[in-house]
C-alpha cells in the first residue's frame, strides 16, 4: 500500500477516519492485515507526511496504534504516555497534528487492566509518575463504586479506565482553544475507546464522536 497523499488526508472527514480505524481493527483481530509495503512508505513520505489522525494512548507495550489498527507509515500521528493523560506538550503536540499537518481526527485511547490506572487506584508514589498518576485520580474518585476500589479489582479498574478516556476527552477541549474551536467548527472529531488487552479489540465509545 502506498503512503497518504495530501488529496487522500483532505478527502477524509472525522467520520471517515473513525470509520478506516475500525476496518483496521477488524483486519488485526482477524489476522488480515494489509502488505503496508513499509520501506516504500518510507521512500514515500520522506519529503513530508500526511496522518489522517493523532491517536493519544497509553505507554503500555502492548498497546502500540499502528499495530492494533493495521497502519502504516505516516498514517497516524501516535502520542503515548503512561495512562493516556494530557499535558502541555501533547496538548501542544495534537494542536501541530490537527491545525499545521491537517489530521481530522483525535482518538483517546485506554486499555483494560492499565498498570497506570492501578497505581492511581492505589495511590501509588514513585518520583515523577507521583506527579502522573495525580492527574487520574480524579477518575478514580470520579466513578460511582462500592465495591474493592484498588488494584486487584479489574472491574473498577477498567471502570476507572473509561471515566479516564472520556475526563481526557474534556481536557482536551477545555485546555486548548485551538482544538476545541476546530472540533466546534466540524474540521476535526474527537473520539475515545478502550482496547482489550486479551482480545485485540477496540470498543470506541457509542456516540461519543464530536
């Protein structure tokens, strides 16, 4: 397959992009990936590069864009930071993705049984993640929940998990004017979803494109 072209991104609207992530998806599930024919894509995009989104997600290993949406070179943008938090530099990352290189849509990724999302659950404290883990708590505290709240109940984990996509979501937008105005003028979406660590599935959030 070849790399995107500037007509090929232009011509993708939000609905569309959300809608070739899913295919892609599907093909990985499925074990039907394409023949991204990966050296000419580096060939292709050595003079520039067109993404047709920026994908947040978390530094979990397991969790890499390009793969569990069957993509190649240059078709995403991937930022990656343990509990797929927002901060300055992605915010400031996700502004050059959408306004400058012209990607059409934001995904905000969680996982099921997140190892960020368990130490916030358990108020873990280590050097800097202290400092990152304090921006989930919120989400811990956020969810409706009488049950074990710590680490070793994945259900309240990943219930944790989805409440941290969708206050991500709403960072997104009320941190930066810039985004919020592109996706109230419909130039980009913003979309969030969970992929499965033990199936390779992404359940995006019914609805939740903006």
């Amino acid at each position: 397959m070849r790399a995107l072209t500037k007509e090929d991104q232009e011509k993708i609207t939000p609905e569309k992009g959300l809608e070739r992530l899913k295919e892609g998806n599907k093909r990985f599930v499925s074990n039907k990936m394409l023949d991204h024919t990966l050296l000419q894509q580096v060939n292709e995009t050595s003079k520039g590069q067109n993404p047709f989104a920026v994908i947040l997600s978390c530094i979990d290993s397991r969790t890499s864009s390009e793969l569990i949406f069957d993509q190649g070179i240059g078709d995403i943008f991937n930022a990656r930071v343990a509990g797929n938090i927002v901060n300055e530099d992605i915010l400031g990352s996700m502004e050059f993705a959408c306004k400058v290189a012209g990607s059409k849509l934001i995904v905000v990724l969680g996982h099921t049984s997140c190892g960020a999302i368990k130490g916030a659950c358990d108020n873990v404290e280590l050097g800097n993640l202290t400092v990152l883990l304090d921006k989930i708590k919120p989400s811990v505290e956020g969810v409706d929940y009488n049950g074990d709240k710590s680490s070793k109940n994945l259900e309240f984990v990943d219930m944790v998990a989805e409440e941290n996509v969708r206050r991500t979501m709403g960072d997104i937008q009320s941190k930066s004017s810039t985004l919020k105005e592109m996706i109230q003028n419909r130039e980009i979406g913003i979309v969030g979803g969970m992929y499965d660590v033990e199936t390779g599935v992404v359940d995006f959030y019914e609805h939740s494109l903006q």
